[in-house]
C-alpha cells in the first residue's frame, strides 16, 4: 500500500522555524506533484505549497516569502521550511502526493 509518512511537526515560538518532511512509499512512481495543505480548528483544509517534480513551485498567499517547499525525487520526499511562525500558522499538516493522503502532523505556534 502506498504510506505517505510526515515528521517534523511540534512547538515553536513566533518568529521560529520547523522543518516538515512527508516520504512517500508503497509502489508510487511518477509523482507530478507533491505538496502541503493545512487544517487550523473550525477553518477548511487550504493548500500551503506543492511542487512539481521539476521543482516549480506554488504557494498559498497566507505563506509566500516566508516558507520554502522542497524535494528529493530520488527519495520521493518532500519538504516544507517554515520560517517566521506566526500563530495563524498552527494547524495541523498535511502531504498530499496524487490521490494519497498523510496523516498529518500537529504545528503549533505558542508563545
């Protein structure tokens, strides 16, 4: 079965950074996109990033200039620097690669 694995969630202050990593596995090939979505308590899920496997990028607006989405086509995984925290970023995350959902990773951002 394809497993989309994400790590690097936690706690962070404002104005801190955290790197998330999603790792896609089970017999996937050929992944156009990848990418990371968002679900904050009572809001919708929203995109924050995604990236096509030659590395074009697209940001939501409520992130640009201040996350960084990456990958690693070689080891079907995908990243998301996120620096300048502020608290509307607490969510929890989500990878999203194809029709393939993570389970997601908690972010809060808390003094």
């Amino acid at each position: 079965q394809v497993q989309l694995v994400e790590s690097g969630g936690g706690l962070v202050q404002p104005g801190g950074s955290l790197r998330l990593s999603c790792a896609a596995s089970g017999g996937i090939f050929s992944i156009i996109v990848m990418g990371w979505y968002r679900q904050a308590p009572g809001k919708e899920r929203e995109l924050v990033a995604t990236i096509t496997s030659g590395g074009v990028a697209n940001y939501g607006d409520s992130v640009k200039g201040r996350f960084t989405i990456s990958r690693d086509n070689a080891k079907n995984t995908v990243y998301l620097q996120m620096n300048s925290q502020m608290t509307e970023d607490t969510a929890v995350y989500y990878c999203r690669a194809h029709q393939y959902w993570g389970q997601g990773t908690q972010v809060t951002v808390s003094s």
